[in-house]
C-alpha cells in the first residue's frame, strides 16, 4: 500500500493495518528526505518502498542515496520524463 501524502497519522494508521495483517508492506510516493526521516525515525516500521519521479532529467542523487543507506526502495516513475515539463 503506497501513501502518497506525508501525514505521520497516516503512517500510523498504515503501520496498524501491517500490524494486524491486513496489508503486507507499506511504502510512500514522492517524499523529500526530511518526509522520510521523519517516518522513519518516528516510525515503528520503515517504509518499504518510495515511489519518485526519477529519469535522466530529474536524477535526484541526494534523495536516492538516502533511500538506499536506510534500506528504501526507489520505485521510478516517468523513466523518460515528462511531456508536460519543458525539459
């Protein structure tokens, strides 16, 4: 199950739900690092995958570093950008 805005409530809710065996994993769509920090170290269970924009346009390094050093999936979208950027 994929949260894609960045309320800890909410990741909360999520964890309960993978507590009590209702979801198997639980992952976010688009955090920055600071969201995912914040889920993880307030957290009880880190987040699986983060699902981003992620291609040749838009590399964001810092960000999937990050995910790789805590154990967080990058899950790419758009891999050829977008049609309605203008890069």
């Amino acid at each position: 199950m994929l949260i894609f805005f960045s309320g800890q409530v909410s990741f909360q809710a999520m964890e309960k739900l993978q507590e009590e065996g209702l979801v198997k994993s639980i992952g976010v769509s688009n955090f920055n690092t600071y969201q995912l920090k914040r889920v993880i170290n307030e957290g009880k269970i880190p987040p699986v995958t983060n699902q981003v924009e992620l291609h040749p346009y838009l590399i964001q390094e810092d960000l999937v570093k990050f995910c790789h050093d805590n154990n967080v999936v990058v899950t790419g979208y758009s891999p050829l950008g977008s049609t309605d950027r203008p890069w």
